[in-house]
C-alpha cells in the first residue's frame, strides 16, 4: 500500500502501486496541464499587449507623420504665399513710388528750367529797366552833370591807379552790404588777402550758405576780381587779359564761379550787361558794375534750385536703398524660415527614427517571447510523455521497492 497525503487538507489517502501510479500520473497530468494554461495565458496576454503596443505606436507614428507633414506643408504653404503677397505689393508699391518719384523728379527739373528762363528774362527785364531808369535820371541830371564834369576830370586826373581800382572795390561792396541783412544773412563776402595759395589773390570771395540747425552746408562760391581805368588812360587794356588769372584765382581758392566785374573796354557791344564767357573759362561771366548785385542773386537762385534737386535725389536714392534693404531682409527671413525647417525636419527624422527604433526593439522582445513559448511547448510535450517505465528506466532499486509495496498489499 501507498500513502498520499493531501496538501489542502492534510488527509492520508492509502492507495495500492497501480492507484498510485495512475494518482501520480493523473496529479502530474493536472499539473502539466495548469502550468500550460498558466503559461499559455501569460504569453497569449503579453503578446497581446505587446501586439497592442506596438499596432499603438505604429497608428501614433502615423499619426505624427501624417499631421506634422500636413501642418509643416499648410505652414510653408501659408509663409510662401504671405511671402509672395508681400513681395508683390512691395513691388508694387517700388514700381509707384519709383514713378512717382520720376514724376516728381521731371516736374522739378522742368520747373527749374521755367524758373532759370524766367530767371534769365527777369534779369534781362531788369537790366533794361535799369537801363531805361538810368537813361531817365542821365537826361533828368544831364544839366547837373555837365556842370560837374570839369571838376570830375580833375578829380579822375589826380587819381592814381590803385586809387582807381579801389573806387570800383569800393563801389561793389557798398552795394553787397545795403542788401547783405535782408537777402544774404547767411552770407559770406570778404576781401581776398590770402596769398598762401598759388602766391597771388582776387579782390573778393563770395560764398553762400543753407543752414539747418547746426549743419552748415555751402550752396556757392564765386571769386571776383574787379577791373578799372581812367577816360584818358594811354594804356587801354582788354577783358581777356584777366581771364587766365581770374579762372586760376578760382581753383586756388576753390570756388566755383568767377565773375569779372569791369570798366573796361566801354565801347564793345558783347559787354553791356552780363555775358557768359564760359566758352573761354569754365563758369566765368563778365558783368558791368550795375549787373554786380543781379549776377550774385542769378547765380545763388540757381544754385537754390540746384539743392532743392540734390536734395530731393537723395530722398529717392534713400527710399532706394530703404526698399534694398527690404529685399535683403526678406531674403534673410527666407534663409532662416528655410534654415529653421531644416533643422525642424531633422528634429522630426530623429522622433521617427526612435519610433522605429522601439518598434524593432518590442519586435525582438515578442520574437523572444515566442521563442520562449516554443520552449515552453517542447517541455510540455517531453512531460505529456513521461510514464511511469520511463521514471523507473535504469533505476531498479526504486522498481524493487515499488514492487515490493505492491506484493505486500
């Protein structure tokens, strides 16, 4: 007889060899079967769940592909067209200010050429209503001025030349300064003393100023050189003899304009009143002393209208430059946003690639796992097959001994 006792309830149960045998068989037949299904149930729910895992990351990895690639495509398709928008109407509005600015430009240079006509009949008015003004006071005087000029003759004969020169000087400057206060207040008009440059000097500078605030900027300059001579001098000299030194006193003191006021040569017709002898010396002109003060307001009203011009080129040059740099910077921006996405791809690669990397690594961990579970079958099916003869194969003590508890019972 055989004992069994029961692990529950601790009860002996007295069973014969062949009770025994089939009770062993049975209780490791119940146990193979328990232990399968245990592990059959833990490996079907861990792959399960390792199915799940993994169909869960892959639809989030699809997910994520799917909506960053759209988001990033409606994102740059939205940039580019703002992009294209942008550059467009900063085209256009480049193509009409441009036009507006030529618009602009010609009014200014053609109302410039209408005031320099205007200018120049204005002048032209003038010196023959000056004319006519001094024809009228030389017929009004011409009684007085007979009666004077005995005594005016013997005055110009006991002048010396020096003397002579300076009553023109004088004559010049007293006119300038009756009009300096209310006309040229920012004006500059001196006798030329200097001799430092080019070992020589004019008679007199004028330069003229446009202030702003505390900039100061020079609009012109023009160097004068004054020529006299007495009726009854032996010597009569020509204008041109002056012109070379006038036009080098010029550069010298780096003025732009010079102008030979002068007496000289009374009778010749191409001096009566201003004459431009530019085709001789560049920006010369001859003038009579009563066109002294119309030369200067001639010249510096030009030169007004001039950096009017100048000034309004420089706003356009400007707003050239303004709408460059809107261009330089929307190619920036461009460089960045393109930079910045690269950089965001690369980011977004890397996220996919991690992804892919996890799935690889669940993938190895449930083809463990079914290995595992191919072992698990092997061993059940090595225990399905074990009997009681296998047990007792090559241990006949363990035989005799069962035999003899069988005989015995």
């Amino acid at each position: 007889m055989s004992t069994i006792v029961c692990k529950k309830c601790g009860n002996v149960i007295e069973l014969n060899n062949d009770e025994a045998e089939k009770e062993i068989a049975r209780r490791v037949a119940l146990r193979e079967k328990e232990l399968q299904t245990l592990i059959e149930t833990k490996a079907n729910a861990k792959a399960k769940e390792l199915e799940n895992k993994i169909i869960n990351l892959q639809n989030e990895r699809d997910n994520l592909i799917k909506n960053k690639t759209l988001e990033l495509k409606n994102s740059y398709d939205a940039e580019i067209i703002n992009l294209k928008s942008q550059l467009k109407n900063k085209d256009q509005e480049k193509e009409t200010e441009k036009l507006q600015l030529e618009k602009k430009y010609n009014e200014s240079v053609i109302k410039l050429r209408e005031d320099l006509s205007k200018a120049e009949s204005e002048k032209q008015l003038a010196v023959e209503e000056a004319l006519h003004k001094q024809a009228n006071t030389f017929r009004n005087e011409k009684d007085k001025l007979l009666d004077e000029i005995k005594s005016y003759k013997d005055f110009k004969s006991r002048l010396t030349v020096k003397n002579i020169g300076e009553s023109l000087e004088q004559y010049c400057e007293n006119q300038f300064n009756s009009q300096r206060m209310t006309a040229y207040p920012n004006a500059y008009f001196e006798k030329d003393n200097d001799l430092t440059v080019n070992k020589q000097k004019g008679d007199f500078i004028f330069r003229d100023y446009v202030v702003d605030g505390d900039k100061k900027t020079e609009i012109i300059s023009i160097m004068f050189d004054m020529k006299n001579e007495s009726d009854d001098s032996t010597t009569k000299h020509k204008n041109e003899e002056f012109f070379k030194k006038l036009d080098s006193d010029r550069k010298a003191k780096k003025c732009e304009y010079a102008v030979l006021v002068t007496t000289l040569e009374a009778d010749n017709n191409l001096y009566t009143g201003i004459t431009d002898v530019s085709y001789k010396f560049p920006k010369m002109y001859v003038v009579r002393p009563q066109c002294f003060m119309a030369i200067i307001s001639l010249l510096r009203n030009a030169a007004l209208k001039a950096q009017t011009t100048k000034l309004e080129l420089e706003e356009y040059k400007k707003q050239n430059v303004d709408v460059t740099n809107f261009e330089t910077k929307l190619g920036e921006f461009k460089d960045g946003f393109l930079r910045n996405m690269n950089l965001s791809a690369g980011h977004f690669n890397d996220a996919i690639k991690g992804i892919d990397d996890t799935i690889k690594k669940l993938e190895k961990t449930k083809k463990d796992l079914q290995d595992s579970m191919s072992q698990l079958n092997t061993a059940n099916n090595k225990v399905q097959s074990l009997t009681m003869r296998k047990l007792l194969w090559n241990s006949p003590s363990l035989a005799a001994k069962l035999k003899a508890d069988k005989s015995e019972e």
